[in-house]
C-alpha cells in the first residue's frame, strides 16, 4: 500500500483528500510534524486559497524547512 502524508497546518479541506486517497488505496497519515513529512515519499499539501495566511501556519509550525527538501 502506498503511504501519502496530507499536511495539517490548520487550513485546507484534509479530510476529502484523506477520503479521496483512501478510495485508491493510499495509506493516508496527517501531520504537521516535520520529520514524518522529511521521510514522506508523497506529500499533500492542501491548498485553500489563501496563500500568505497559510504560508505563515508554515513558518510558525516550522513545517516550511521540511518541505524545501521536496
């Protein structure tokens, strides 16, 4: 089963991507800490339409170093 890691910054509709990867059966884990999302081969990163709000949930939960990997 392939694993997918759906970032949870505090915005973005999380739970019709969760549903939605486990209908193609992907394991689905939802974080925001940045050494699970380090070790991700797939990562989601909901988007919500409001960029500068959510890039600054980033920042704050130090989720932004982690995903410059990507």
């Amino acid at each position: 089963m392939k694993e997918v890691v759906i970032i949870n910054y505090g915005s973005g509709n999380i739970f019709s991507i969760t549903s939605a990867l486990k209908k193609l059966n992907y394991k689905v884990i939802i974080s925001n800490n940045p050494e699970e999302i380090i070790k991700a081969n797939i990562v989601i990163l909901p988007g919500v339409g409001a960029y500068k709000h959510a890039m600054k949930q980033l920042i704050k939960m130090n989720i932004d170093e982690a995903l410059s990997i990507f």
